[in-house]
C-alpha cells in the first residue's frame, strides 16, 4: 500500500484527509422565465459535486418548457452538466437531477423512487452552477446542493 510521508511518520495512502462533505439548500423560487439563472456560486476554489437535487414545490405551468443544468465559470468556457428535460407539469414533489455527464436530467414524479446509481460527481471551478429553461412556465423548485471542497478555501454561497 502506498504511503505518504510526513513529518511525524508515515500515514497510509487515503487516511491523510477527513472527508467533509456539506448540505446547502436553496429555498424554493420560481423558475427562470427563459433565461439561466445562478443557483449557486462557488468562490475560493473548486468543488467536487455529490448531488443537486430539485423539489418541486409548485407545480411546473402545462406547457413545454426545458430544464438544463449548467457550469458557468468566471475563467473559461461553460458547460451543460446535464442536458434538456423537459418539465411541462411536473407535480408538486417531482424531483430533479442531473447525472453530471453531460447527459439528460433526469425527473421522476413525487412519491417515486429513484435509484441514485448512475449519479457521477462532477467538478465545479470558481463561477456558478446554473440552470437554463427554453420558456416562460410558472413553478417553483427547491434546489439542494451536496458538495466537498476540493481546495483549501473553497466555499458555496446560496445565489
């Protein structure tokens, strides 16, 4: 097994860091009328992501409208971290969540199970995570966000 090797000994490889992961939630708001819109803004240095999840708390208007999930960095190019789900009426209770790769959201009705196994963590540098909708829908979603700090001074601040 490899070691690390440190001023007091050496340590197993892995056993050198405690591993912090931390909850923030966003209140509930209405979504995005056809535009993007910042969630949540990572300051400091980057994030690894274990989950966001959305709850709807009032039920999305009847009529098509695309829901994406975005990485909008202050340095570089943004990115879908997950693409195009199309949110016409989803219930109060439904949940939302990108996969993290690239692929689609993923949603499912409330009192659904879902399995959480094809979930990837993905990074986040200093900029925001965004979602985009293609309309002007009425609904609202509370947003939960899971994260670990990748470098020292990384931190999340509710947008």
């Amino acid at each position: 097994m490899p070691t690390i090797l440190r001023s007091q000994g050496t340590v197993p490889f892995g056993f050198d860091r405690v591993r912090t992961v931390k909850h923030l939630s966003r209140n509930t708001a209405t979504i995005p009328a056809t535009t993007s819109e910042e969630l949540f803004a990572v300051t400091n240095g980057r994030i690894l992501v274990h989950l966001l999840l959305g709850e709807v708390t009032t039920i999305i208007q009847t009529q098509t409208c695309n829901l994406k999930v975005t990485i909008n960095p202050t340095t570089g190019t943004s990115a879908d971290v997950a693409s195009n789900l199309d949110v016409t009426a989803t219930e109060v209770g439904g949940l939302i969540y990108p996969e993290g790769d690239g692929t689609a959201v993923i949603g499912v009705d409330a009192g659904t199970g879902f399995s959480a196994g094809g979930i990837q963590n993905w990074i986040v540098p200093i900029g925001g995570i965004d979602i985009e909708t293609s309309a002007t829908n009425t609904g609202a979603i509370k947003w939960d966000l899971w994260f670990e700090p990748l470098d020292e001074d990384a931190a999340v601040i509710v947008s």
